[in-house]
C-alpha cells in the first residue's frame, strides 16, 4: 500500500504543465523537516494541504524523494497556507500583494468568502466590482478545472485540453462527461474516440450502445478527413466503425439508418457515400460562391487585355513567353481563371505583371495564400501588400467566424490566391464566399505538390469539373543563374529515380558542390549524426545563414529517430543550452510552430514563431511572429511545438534559405514523388539530402498516391 503523508505544499520546485508532472517542496504535519515530493499532481498550488500515499526513493543526484502514486486534495485551513494558495497566481487578479490584502481582511474566512460570498470582495482596498467578479470567475473555473485533471489523469488528457473542456463546458463539465463522453470527441480538438470510449467503459456504460455506436461513425469519416477525404463509401464506413467498436455490422446498420434520416450525417449517389454535414455545406458554398462570380457581370473597367500584356512587357523589359501572355489574357477576360505551374516557369512573372495592369486601372486588388510565409514571398514578387487568408477575412471575436462573407464581401474588384493547393475545403469557401459577385479571381498552384493538410482536394477538383478555365505553365526559365533544385524537381517529377549530384560521408562546401548534394547516413543513429553535423558546419559555410531562423529540417515522420519529435530535442540541445531545470518545454531562443489557429491571438496553423521571453509569470511566453511580439498564456501552449524540424506537409506554402531533408528506408509508408518533390521545392539557396539514397529512389517511383474522396466536382458540374 505504501506509505501515507499529510501535509502543506510549500514551493512548487518544478513543473511539466503539459504532463502536470510535479517536484515540490512538501512540509509534512508532524515533521518539521520539509521533504521533497515528486508525481504527476494536476492543478496542485503552493500552499494546499494534501494527503499523499507512495514510496520514499533515493534520487542518485537529489537524494532521498517521496514518489506520489496517488493524492486527495483539501484546500488550506490556515491563515499561512491560504496566504501561499492565492499568491502563487492560480487566479487572474489575484498576485502576491492581493492575496495578502485579501487574506489580511479575512484570514481563515478568506476561501468561503470568495467561494460563496464573493461580493464581500469589495471591502479590500483596491478591489472593485469588476475585479471581484474576475477573482470570483476564476476561482469557479479553476475549481471546476481541479476536478476534471483529477477525474481524467487516468485516460492520458493534457492539462492544455482539460482547460480547454472547462472553458466550454464550465462548472458542468464533469456531469456532461459522466453523462455522455462520447461529447468529447465531437466537441473538442485534440480528444478523439478512443479516449471518450475508455472513459465510457470505465463509467459502465453499455458497449452496443447508440451513443457509442454514433461516436465510432463520427469517428470514422473523421480520420477519413483526416486523411483528406469529404466523403466514405458506405460499406467501407460500417466496415471500419464495426471493428473499431467490436461489433457486427448489423448492430451499427440502423445507427446509420437513423442518422441519415435525422440527417446527423448525409448520404450522397442514392446513399453510397456518406458526408458529414458540415463537409457536404463547404463543398456546395464553394461550388455556389465559385459559379456566383462566374455568371455575375464583371465589375472591371474596361481593358483591352492583349494592349494591357503588351505595357507590362514594355514595363518590364522584356518579352513574355507564349504561355505567359495566355495566362495573362485569361486573368483579364476571365472571371475565374486557375494558373498551374512548377518553379521556374513563370508565375512570378505573370502575377507581378498582372498587378502592375490592375494597379494602373485603379483596381482594388486583393492578394493571398494559406501562409504568412508565402504571403511574404507573394509581396516581395508584386511588390503589393499580401495577406494571410484567415487575416484578409479577419476573425470576427463576436461570432467565431468571420467578418467578411457572403452578406459582407471583400472590398476587391480582383483576388489573386496563391498556393491554391493547400486549400482545405473549409478554408476555400469561406474564402470565395467573401468575394463580391462581380469581382474575378486568379487561383495560382502547383498540382504535382502535396495536397492540403485539412480535407479536400480543391485544386485538382477545380480542374478535373473543367467549368473553369486552366493556363498551365511548363516551360522552365533560368533567370539569376541556374538551379540545380529546379533541375532536381523536373527530374522527379520526370521519374527519374538515380540521385544526379554528388554523395558524400560528411557535408561539403556549397560554393564548390552547387545547392543540392548528398550526405550519406545509411542506419537511422549515422542520418542523425549527420544533420547535427550539418547544423553546426552551414552556418560556418555559409556567412549570413542563421541556424535558427534561416536553416530548417523537415521530413516524413514525426516518430523514430529520425522523426521531427527526436529530431527537435536533439537539435535545440546543439542550438539553444538555455533551458535549466524549472523552465516549461520551451526556452527563450526556441524556434516554435503554432498547430491550430487561434484567432484571437492572430496566429494560426503552421506560423513559425521565436521564444523571446518566459519571465512573464503564470507560465506565459513572448513569441515573436514575423515580426509581431505575441503574449502566449500557459494554456494556448499545448497549440506550440518546437520547430526546429517539421514535417513536409507543415512547410507546404514556405520557402527556407537552407533546407535539410532527411529520407530513409523507414519512411517507406510515405515515400512518394510528390512529397519529396513538395520538400525540395521549399529550398532556396541550399538542400541536403541526408540519409539513404535507396530511399530517394523508392519514393520517385512511387506515384500511387490515393485519390481523395469528395463531392465536390458533382456539386459543380450539377450546378450548371
């Protein structure tokens, strides 16, 4: 049974937030000797007394330790301990001085007080009816948020999502969560089936339940948008959710039966496929936005396109290639025309082009892409201002959508979209919801890159509905120099699977062996040594390069060895020793990536940021995002995670000076041409290969990649 202590929380010594893995300076009640204790104590603050049962260890470089196997909780009953619970900043608008002006006025009455008679707040100096009413919130959620760790420690939930399901459920959360887990997976992010299923085990809950049955088909078409898909065969849906519940079809055939009917999920083609009813709504906004603009008269003045082409060549200084100027042409005439291309052929020119005749015709000109990144990179080329797609929208607080839509469009006569091949189906019609029926639109992309992350497949959908005209670029042009990334990319997508460049052991000097080369690794520990050599050598080599900001790994996995997990501890250890025992998961110098958006920091998925600062107290960070200083508070940080190295579909839309790609036979599952053609197109300057070529070869044969699921082209095609 172990042993038994009961005693104060004197000093929280040090703390994982995510794991709430605590060590803690402990004073039990019949010693005066203060003792260190160490587990996982979720919501724990200085000052509670706890009862704690365990083991005693002796720590080989901190000596004698109680290892806590479990806990209760009781909130202090002594003027001293209530002094140290309020001061250690477990509540908005309580710090140390006013937790010593409050505890002063009411000594042991103090926790009652604000517990049950929190108006009485008011009688401190300093404490209004507006701060009253924070202190008295922010006891309730954290009350409500002690009770919920301490109910799921068990199932493996972070504190960052128990926070989460406090802030939407409030002091109810508990009772919904008894009542009916299966809520969980489909209300909150990050808390899947699996984890609601074990929950409701656990509470007894009946196994052939509807409840549990409807969860598992939720379940299933959402690891199929996971994997990009809008839509599930039927069969194939009852055949996944049947194994996943451990239960025969017949028992989950009148589940779906009435969820058709309730239209909870919808069915497609006489009910061989299903949708989720929030897919099957953003398919039919697209396909209605797309075809609005298209039958809507133009709000253009007046341009003779091919006169217009030939000022830009004029402004220019050169000619344009025949492709170019029918790209341009269709812009002009068109009402929605989609440009494709691979790097070097020319879209670059074609937008900058384009801007220049809309500027010159007073036209409101609206550009954008999926990514501050490739926003950046879109301005550079134009030299017109370009936004994110989420800001060019702007989040509406109010609501929780966004402000412009189809009651409220953009102010634009013409929108030109980058990177249109990262577009989920969400994004995209909100996106041309916004637009004003008689503006036009260019959708720039390339379709041999990755699809997007979230589900659809907009781009090869827009073409393969052939309602909508389609320049395509293929013409390479090599101006400033040659690229030997550009020559690589062509070969891949040519199929050609022998590496052309050089192989080495270790890294060789760029300026001698051009801007792709090959550093040999062929077991998974010999790859990683490499890339930490390579961290250390290209700054060396390269004047000018940071090997923070300006170098980035990305690869397959984020498992293994040479998975982005492992990949990020091992490179911070050689970039950034700041951390000491007692910080969070991240140190000032940190590079980080934001995995979902938070609109009302202004920060969204795949943003890359820089730890700045973590003296802010409560845990909060400073994160600098191209350019702009974001205060992150300890519970948005589950959204953050080092970056040092990312997958390849996280670096979709950007582009980096230095790139360093690891492949090995490991990654066989997602070896495919067009994921190491997406990596190696994000290179600028310099691209290491690192690892096994045998891999390289294997993932350019490999052009088998599933075809996405979707309705969207049906919804187009019907429509006209």
């Amino acid at each position: 049974m172990g042993d038994q202590l009961k005693g104060t929380v004197e000093r929280i010594v040090f703390s994982n937030e995510e794991k709430q893995y605590l060590v803690a300076e402990f004073s039990p009640e019949d010693s005066r000797e203060k003792i260190t204790v160490t587990g996982v104590l979720p919501g724990v603050q200085c000052g509670e007394s706890l009862i704690l049962r365990g083991d005693w260890v002796s720590h080989p470089r901190h000596g004698k330790q109680f290892r806590v196997a479990e806990f209760r909780s009781h909130l202090p009953s002594s003027v001293h301990g209530i002094r140290k619970y309020l001061g250690s900043g477990l509540i908005p608008g309580i710090g140390k001085t006013y937790a010593g002006k409050i505890v002063d006025h009411f000594g042991q009455e103090t926790l009652d007080v604000i517990s049950t008679k929190s108006s009485r707040l008011r009688e401190v100096p300093g404490i209004g009816k507006e701060r009253a009413r924070k202190i008295k919130e922010g006891w309730e959620e954290h009350r409500a948020f002690r009770s919920v760790m301490i109910f799921l420690q068990t199932y493996g939930v972070s504190a960052a999502k128990c926070l989460r399901l406090v802030k939407r459920y409030g002091e109810s959360t508990e009772k919904i969560l008894r009542a009916n887990p299966y809520r969980l997976a489909d209300e909150i992010d990050g808390i899947g089936f699996r984890t609601a299923d074990q929950i409701a085990v656990n509470l007894g809950l009946p196994s052939d339940g509807p409840e549990r049955i409807m969860a598992a088909l939720s379940y299933t078409l959402q690891q199929a948008a996971d994997e990009g898909h809008t839509a599930m065969v039927r069969g194939e849906l009852l055949t996944q959710a049947s194994e996943i519940l451990g239960l025969p079809g017949d028992s989950v055939e009148p589940v779906l039966q009435r969820a058709l009917k309730d239209e909870q999920l919808l069915g497609i083609e006489s009910e061989t496929l299903i949708q989720r009813p929030d897919l099957s709504r953003s398919e039919s906004r697209l396909a209605k936005a797309l075809l609005k603009l298209v039958w809507a008269p133009s709000a253009l003045p007046s341009i003779r396109a091919e006169k217009a082409v030939e000022w830009a060549e004029a402004k220019a200084g050169f000619a344009f290639a025949p492709e170019q100027r029918q790209g341009l042409i269709a812009a002009l005439k068109e009402r929605v025309t989609i440009l494709t291309g691979g790097p070097g052929t020319g879209k670059t020119t074609i937008l900058s082009a384009l801007v220049s005749i809309l500027q010159a015709k007073k036209v409101r000109v609206g550009l954008a892409s999926p990514t501050g990144r490739a926003a950046q990179r879109m301005s550079e080329a134009t030299g017109a201002p370009a936004k994110t797609i989420h800001r060019l929208l702007e989040h509406d607080h109010g609501t929780g959508g966004f402000v412009h839509h189809e009651k409220k469009s953009l102010p634009l006569d013409f929108v030109i979209v980058d990177e249109v091949s990262m577009l989920d189906i969400r994004l995209a019609a909100s996106l041309f919801a916004a637009v004003a029926s008689g503006a036009s639109v260019l959708l720039v992309g390339d379709p041999d890159q990755l699809p997007s992350v979230g589900p659809g497949d907009v781009l090869r959908n827009l073409i393969e509905s052939e309602r909508f005209p389609v320049v395509r670029l293929n013409r390479v042009y090599r101006q400033g120099g040659d690229s030997r990334i550009v020559d690589l990319a062509y070969q891949i997508l040519g199929g050609n699977p022998a590496f052309p460049f050089a192989k080495g052991q270790g890294p060789s000097r760029p300026e001698v062996d051009g801007d792709v080369q090959w550093v040999l690794g062929e077991d998974p520990d010999t790859c990683l040594d490499r890339i930490l050599r390579l961290v250390d050598y290209i700054p060396k080599a390269m004047p000018g390069i940071d090997p923070v900001r300006d170098v980035q790994v990305i690869c397959p996995l984020h498992k293994g060895t040479i998975g982005v997990s492992n990949l990020n501890q091992k490179i911070k250890e050689r970039l950034n020793r700041r951390r000491v025992e007692g910080e969070g998961l991240f140190s000032v110098g940190d590079k980080v990536i934001q995995s979902r958006n938070n609109y009302d920091l202004g920060v969204y998925n795949g943003d890359l940021g820089i730890v700045t600062r973590t003296d802010l107290g409560d845990g909060a960070l400073e994160i600098e995002f191209s350019g702009n200083r974001i205060i992150v508070e300890k519970g948005h940080q589950g959204d953050l995670s080092l970056a040092y190295a990312i997958t390849v579909h996280k670096s979709q839309g950007s582009e980096y000076p230095v790139l360093i790609l690891p492949l090995m036979k490991q990654h066989f599952l997602l070896l495919r041409r067009n994921l190491v053609y997406t990596a190696l197109t994000r290179g600028k300057q310099a691209v290491f290969f690192v690892g096994d070529p045998d891999a390289y070869a294997m993932a350019v044969r490999q052009t088998s990649v599933s075809k996405r699921l979707t309705d969207l082209v049906r919804k187009i095609r019907d429509r006209v």
